[in-house]
C-alpha cells in the first residue's frame, strides 16, 4: 500500500467536527473524528494509527491548540501526522482565530467569507485583510512552516464566518477549501470504493 494521503485541517473545535465530518460524506473523503477536541485529545502516533485504518484515502484530519501560542497538543500531534513517512500530505486548511504573538503562516490563497478565492489574507470572520501576501494567524497554523505541505488554504473560523459557513448552508467555505487542495493536487476523490 501506498503513503496515505492526508489533508490536515486546522480546527477541531465541536462546530468545525461537525462541518469536517459533513463535507468528508459529501465528498466521498474519510474522517479522523477522534483528533477533533479542543485541543486535540490524542497524540500523532493514536491518529496515524487511526489513518491507517481507514478503507480508502484521501483523510481529513483535525487539529486544534485551543487557542494556544505555543506548540500545543494539536500542533505536536500536527508535526508527528505530517512528517510520518507513511503518510502523503496534499494540503492544509489553515484556519485563522484571534490569537496574536504568533508568526502565521503563507497561504497559497485563501477563500473569503462570500466564497471568493482570493490572493490576500482573510480573519476569522472571512473578511479579506490588508496584506501584499495571504497570510493566516491562527493558533494551530504555526507548524504548518515546520513542515512540507504542498497546498495551504487559508479560510476564517470553520462552520462560522458570520453564518457564511454554516453547517446548514452546507459549509461551502470550508468546502470550496478542500475542493481548492484537491484540485491543485490533481487529486480525484467522490468515488466510493
């Protein structure tokens, strides 16, 4: 078997669970819905352990610091995920909050609050901020520049962006996030095997 392929999404939070795991169906992608949690419950070697039990890839995964500056459980477990050799990472959704002293990471775009996939940085709330580069703080993003990922996609907080994102609009932000890293990954998914 081949390295499993793997989309790392930067929020775990129960509302960014519930968009995660209703995207994964509708795309015909798995979901590791153990490492949601706020922070990320369990460690890298119980969440690869887990990826590698899915019947078919690519798997979302979720990570989540709650919030925190430093390199909290989400980002540890992140990096663990991420430079596993079994594992092919195609991307990230990096998620942006409030948290500040932090480095952020370059984004290859972002998708702003009204679905539009832009080449500037947005916040939490999706709105598309001043900035030559996209560019997303968040507090699980950090690592993401500790690490090779081939496709980084900014997008606002998961499942909120002022209703934007809601689950019952079908969370099209996040949606359109993941369908953005699997294109450019030239990744076809949606088959059910």
């Amino acid at each position: 078997m081949g390295k499993i392929r793997v989309i790392l999404v930067t929020d775990g939070d129960r509302c960014a669970q519930h968009v995660v795991e209703s995207i994964a169906g509708e795309l015909g992608l798995r979901c590791i819905s153990a490492s949601a949690g706020n922070p990320t419950p369990i460690s890298g070697e119980e969440i690869v352990r887990l990826i590698k039990q899915v019947p078919y890839d690519p798997v979302l995964v979720m990570f989540d610091d709650r919030g925190r500056r430093d390199k909290g459980q989400g980002e540890q477990a992140m990096e663990y995920v991420a430079n596993h050799p079994d594992i092919e990472v195609l991307g990230a959704v990096a998620v942006a909050s409030n948290t500040t002293g932090i480095n952020g990471v370059e984004a290859d775009a972002c998708i702003s609050g009204n679905g539009e996939v832009v080449e500037a940085s947005v916040n939490k709330y999706g709105e598309v901020t001043e900035g030559d580069k996209p560019v997303i703080n968040g507090d699980t993003v950090d690592v993401l520049n500790e690490v090779e990922v081939p496709v980084i996609i900014g997008i606002g907080d998961i499942g909120k962006m002022d209703k934007a994102d809601s689950v019952s609009r079908g969370a099209p932000i996040t949606r359109k996030a993941i369908e953005e890293i699997l294109k450019r990954s030239g990744v076809s998914y949606g088959r059910k095997t």
